[in-house]
C-alpha cells in the first residue's frame, strides 16, 4: 500500500497596458490551490498475474473565483503474462481537466491579424475524463524478435472548447462547454533482426482518430479527423562496420471532415530514403549520408518534390577527448530558394502557406567531453 500528499499552488497573470485602446487595457489575476492525497494498492498474485487500485482525492479551489470542486478520480491495472515472452495489460484512469486564466478573462484578446478572443462565459464546473488502455508486448530473444501494440481511449463527457463566429475578415472565439471529444490511438512497432543474413526490419503503424463539437456561428458542427502513419525500414548489420546501408520509406495521411458541412480536407506525405553509414579508420570516423525524396499530395494544391540530401562526418580523438564534425542538410539546394509547404486545419478552414525558404545549409565544429 502506497500513500501519499501534495500541495500546488498556481498563480496566473495575465495583462495588456502597451495598447491605446483603453477597452482592451486589463490586468487579471487567477489563482488555485490544489491539495491531494492519494492511496494505491498493488498486488502480485502469482508470477503470471498482478494487479493495482488507486483513488486520488482532490480538493481544488479557485481563491480568484472564490470556488471549491472536489474529485475522486480512481485507476486501475491488470497485467497478465501468458507465456515469458507475451504479455497482456489493461488499465483505467480518471484524470480532472485544469481551468486557466484564458478561460476566465473579462476582456478582449488580440490574437493575431484576423482572431479575436472573446470575453469568456464559462461557469465552473467538474470535468473529468476517462482514458482506457490495452497493451501487449511479444518478444522472443533467440529469434532478435520484439514487437508491441498499445491501443488508448479518451473520453472527454464535457470538454472546454471554443465557439467561433466567422466571417471574411474576422474570427471571434470564446470558451464553452462541449458535450462530444472522443480520441483513439492506435500504435503498433515491431522489430526483426534475421540470423543468416545480416539484414535487419523496422516497422511503425500509428492510427490516431478525433472527434469533437464545436460551435460556428451559432451552428453545433460535428469535426473528424484521422491520421495514420507508415514507418519502414530496412537496415543492413555487417560484422565489419566500415559500411552499413538502410532504406525506407515514411508514409502519412491525414483525413479532415466536418460532418456537418459534408467538407473533406486530405493531406498526404510520401517520404523514401537511402542512409549509407559506417565507422572507418580504426572506428575513430563516423560517416554518414543520406538521401530523402518528399513527395506531397493536397485535396486542391499541387507542390513541387523535394529531394533532400544530408551528410555527417564526425572524428573522434579519444586521447583529448573531444570530437571534429561536418554536417549538411539539403545541401542539393544551399544556393536556391526552395517552395515548402505548411498545412494547418482547424474547424473554421483549410490553411495552406506556401513559402520560399533558404533551406540548405553545413555546419563545422568541434565538440569537447570533461
């Protein structure tokens, strides 16, 4: 049995004097006190099975609004080995969103050139969320064989959100409740080194999926997103490590949707290399290149290729215990002014920024160890 407490104590200011508009001069103060205690209890009952219980109670009081709200948040985790080499856990936990002083301001917020943030009209309230977690792992040493899988839920009943009145010019925001925050990850990784060849494989797949309620111009819109990620390599392992190769490809998507509006945004990244790298001169050097072609996909926008080539050289003197490198990146392109693209979605639009940037660059130094 494990028991423990904590005090925290937060202060928040926040304050606008350089404008010379008196409305939007404000000074706000916001400040809590959070004292906790919590009790855990674990408990092996065999080899293959053990388990935990937690409650963490909470007292929070917001002295700035003179408010109190008290949570008891429990968890809990069950882990279970089948074999030595599988293994099975399942965990619960509640956790209690924090307020901030953004979220009680009385007055007008610039944000940028086109958004302003607007006067809020939360309520205190208790908002606690639910988060659900499988895991799995499977490893077999003799085989150089490890692989895990992590599947997490959150659940949000009522989340803070912001409601946006838009028009052409402006966007005005302002804190409320939500009713709907869904998220669900999913991330598998695994690796295999094989015996009679000297050859070696990576993989990553990473799901992750949104769902949320927002308010535009006073119409509750429901928003998805999705997002999934393919990570592969393959990697040489040579006894001799004056050369080693790798190649892979990197592969992302991104899926927009808001239900209400029947509007789809998609983004897709397509990202192959080629690594070459060894340790040569009694492995005192390290090299090192590698070539990358980024390859972009919009709904509406067409982009240029970007072929991306980087180096490293680094020499070790370990007598002097300090160390000579070189590197680049993009060194293809260290002359030329090169269009990349930044893509940014949020529940009012698409934004897509196309830039010229001077991209390309190699770096000399020198590095010491005491």
């Amino acid at each position: 049995m494990k028991v423990g407490l904590q005090s925290i104590v937060y202060n928040e200011k926040l304050q606008n004097k350089t404008t010379s508009l008196d409305l939007l001069k404000f000074k706000t103060n916001f400040q809590t006190t959070e004292n906790s205690a919590f009790l855990k209890y674990n408990k092996k009952v065999n080899v293959f099975l053990k388990y935990s219980l937690g409650l963490n109670f909470i007292s929070n009081k917001i002295d700035s609004l003179n408010s109190d709200l008290f949570f008891i948040l429990p968890s809990i985790d069950l882990n279970v080995m089948f074999k030595k080499n599988l293994t099975f856990s399942i965990s619960y936990n509640s956790s209690k969103t924090d307020y901030s002083i953004y979220h009680f301001t009385k007055s007008r917020i610039i944000q940028d050139y086109r958004t302003l943030l607007l006067p809020s009209v939360l309520t205190i309230e208790k908002n606690i969320s639910n988060n659900f977690q499988f895991n799995t792992t499977y490893t077999k040493p003799s085989d150089n064989l490890f692989s895990v899988l992590n599947i997490s839920y959150n659940n949000l009943p009522q989340s803070i959100n912001k409601a946006f009145q838009n028009s052409s010019t402006l966007t005005q925001e302002k804190y409320n409740f939500s009713n709907l925050d869904n998220s669900l990850y999913i991330l598998f990784f695994g690796e295999k080194k094989f015996r009679k060849v000297p050859l070696g494989i990576n993989i990553e797949l990473l799901n992750a999926n949104f769902k949320k309620a927002t308010f535009i111009n006073d119409v509750r819109n429901i928003n998805k997103s999705s997002q999934n990620l393919v990570n592969f390599e393959a990697k040489s392992y040579f006894k001799n490590n004056n050369f080693n190769v790798s190649t892979g490809i990197e592969y992302l998507t991104n899926k927009n949707i808001n239900i209400t509006n029947n509007i789809t945004n998609r983004y897709k990244q397509y990202s192959p290399y080629i690594k070459l790298l060894g340790q040569i001169f009694k492995e005192n050097l390290y090299w090192q290149t590698k070539l990358t072609l980024h390859k972009f996909e919009m709904t509406s926008t067409s982009t240029n290729n970007i072929y991306d080539f980087g180096f490293l050289l680094k020499y070790n003197v370990k007598e002097k215990n300090y160390s000579i490198f070189m590197s680049g990146n993009n060194i293809f392109n260290i002359s030329d002014y090169n269009t990349k693209n930044s893509i940014n979605y949020n529940q009012l639009f698409s934004e897509e920024t196309v830039i010229s940037s001077f991209s390309g660059f190699i770096n000399i130094g020198i590095s010491f160890s005491f």
